[in-house]
C-alpha cells in the first residue's frame, strides 16, 4: 500500500521533510541561543558595578570596545582639532545636539570626544570654543554607532559641520588623519575651560546587553521556527493518508459515488432514446400498412361499382343511367384517393 513512496514524485517530497526538520529545528535552537545569551549579558551588567565608577586606564587598552570596556573611563592626550555638531539628539526629554571635538593623540589618530549637550537646533548655534594647547581628557568610552542607534540620522544632506552618526567609518571621510574606532563622552563639565554651560551626555549602556524588544523578536523568531518544523511533519502525514486511501479504493475496485451517478444517468438516457425509436418505427410501419389496406379496399369498391354499369344498361335502348355512371366514377375516384393516402402514410409523409 505504501509502495508509492519509492516513486520519483515522493522521493522529492521525502527529500524537502528531511532537509527543511531540522533546518527548522537548527534556527529555532540558534534564536533561542540569541535570547538567552541577552538574558545572560543582562543578569552579568546588573551584578557588575557601574563602568564609570572603575578606573581609568589609557585608552590603548581598553580597545577594541566590547561589552565589558563599554562605560569603563578611558584616559587620552592630545589637542583638539575639528568641531562638529551632532544634530537630533535628545537629553532629559528634550530636543538637542551634542558637541563634538577630535582630540587628536601622539599616535596621530584622533579620538572623537563629545564634550557636552546643547539645547535647540544645531544650526547658526554658538557654541563654547574648546581649550587650547594639549589637554588630558578622562570620559566613558564608547563604541562607534551604527544605523540602529539611538538619535542617529543616516539620511544624509547635513550643513557642512554637522554630523549624523558619530563613527570612526562617517569621521573618516571628513578629516584627513587616521580616527579610533571608539569615542568618550565627559561625564563632567569641562574643568577650568569655557564649556561650563554645556551639559555632560551620560554613557549609554552596551548594546545587545539589556532585555530590549530584540531580545523578545528572538524569543518570538524561536516559537515559529519550531511551529515551521511541526507544520511541515504534520502536511507530509496528511499527505501520506491521502495517498494511501486513494492507493486503497483502487485495489479494492471502489469508485467514487460521482463516477457512478454519472454512468448511471447516461445509461438511462441511452435506454430512453432506444425505447423511443424503437416505439416509433413499428408503429409508423403498421399505421401505414393499415392506411394501404384501406386503400385497397377502395379500389375494390370502385371495381364494384363499375360492375353495376353494365347491369343497370339493360334498360331501354338508347337510355343511359346516369346515376349509375356517377356511382362508378365515384367509387373509382375514392379508390384512387385511398390509394394516394395509403402511400402517403406508408412513406412518413
């Protein structure tokens, strides 16, 4: 019953079940490997103490930025150059920019430092200069942003000046020196410099390390992985069943009760239409066998009456019996018309 898996069409189906299980299988596991290790690096930054209560190290060594040097102060020396302004970003529910200077080191890259927030639109802003000469910054190092960071503005068509999205990939078409793939924010104002009015922008935590709505998409992403591998094993079942009782009723000789509702209706029709010519024939055949009958029984009255003529000519000489000749005439006509009719009505007309 069940030979039909061995032919080429099932071989294909069998092939897409045990190639898309575990395929199914493996994802789901891979998602909810995801969530758990963001679950994990969530419980981990809770038990940790703040980064920025640690202490500084030189910046050298906390590169490259990870989830554990993500926060942690970080120490460089150098002098400022470039000034940018960070447009759209947003500090104690309000609208702002961020002030940016590239610090740049004895290294000769430049490390990018925002030096405080700012109220209002970024353009035609005023903004405090930076201190001159060579400067020690210590501020919470940070890793470059990306398009799914907070605040950033990938659209692009900026003022000259302005930058969308702080990141060593964006910096570097702007200066002409090498930039860290890092930067820190100041967690106080500038001592002894003229950026007092600019308020400090506090450290973001490390991304991917907080139960955020991603965490969830993962969670989500797990279940229908594994409803995918249930749905698939569930059709190849039914299909089977289906396969089988069909395989079943052939060897069986079942019909299905539509085929033989159909050959009943056009059994009886054709039975009907012989019925129906077979009454036909016969009958216009002996309806016309009768009407010659009649005809010749005309004919013979007309016969009889021309043999009274003669009969009736006994009388005087000289005389004619008209209504004899009538009489014959008569009934030779009816023959004749008997004989029409009859052959009329043998030949169908």
């Amino acid at each position: 019953m069940y030979r039909f898996l061995l032919t080429p069409r099932w071989w294909g189906i069998n092939l897409f079940v045990v190639l898309a299980i575990p395929f199914c299988v493996f994802m789901g596991t891979w998602q909810l490997g995801r969530f758990e290790d963001r679950v994990q690096s969530h419980e981990q930054a809770e038990k940790q103490p703040d980064p920025s209560t640690r202490a500084a190290k030189p910046l050298d060594e906390l590169l490259p930025v990870d989830k554990v040097t993500s926060g942690r102060p970080a120490v460089a020396t150098g002098t400022y150059a470039d000034q940018f302004l960070v447009p759209g970003r947003e500090l104690d529910d309000r609208q702002g920019f961020y002030v940016l200077n590239m610090l740049r080191t004895d290294s000769g890259k430049a490390l990018p430092v925002v030096r405080g927030w700012l109220p209002g639109s970024a353009s035609d802003a005023k903004v405090p200069a930076a201190p001159r000469g060579e400067v020690t910054v210590t501020g919470d190092l940070q890793a470059s942003e990306n398009a799914r960071s907070k605040g950033v503005d990938v659209r692009g068509g900026l003022p000259g000046g302005q930058l969308g999205m702080i990141s060593a990939a964006t910096l570097v078409n702007l200066v002409p020196y090498d930039v860290y793939d890092a930067w820190v924010t100041l967690p106080k104002p500038e001592a002894g410099g003229t950026g007092g009015a600019m308020k400090p922008v506090p450290a973001a935590a490390p991304e991917g390390s907080g139960l955020d709505l991603k965490a969830f998409q993962n969670l989500g992403y797990t279940g229908e992985w594994f409803v995918f591998a249930g749905f698939v094993l569930f059709m190849w079942f039914r299909l089977v069943r289906r396969e089988a009782e069909a395989a079943r009723d052939v060897a069986l000789g079942l019909v299905p009760d539509g085929a033989e509702a159909g050959s009943e209706e056009s059994g009886a029709g054709a039975a009907g239409a012989e019925e129906s010519s077979g009454a036909a024939g016969p009958e216009g055949s002996e309806t016309g066998a009768d009407r010659l009958e009649a005809g010749a029984g005309g004919s013979e009255a007309g016969s009889d009456g021309a043999d009274v003529g003669p009969v009736g000519s006994e009388a005087p000489a000289g005389s004619r019996d008209p209504v004899g000749s009538q009489d014959a005439v008569g009934s030779q006509g009816s023959g004749v018309a008997g004989d029409v009719r009859a052959a009329e009505a043998g030949s169908g007309r």
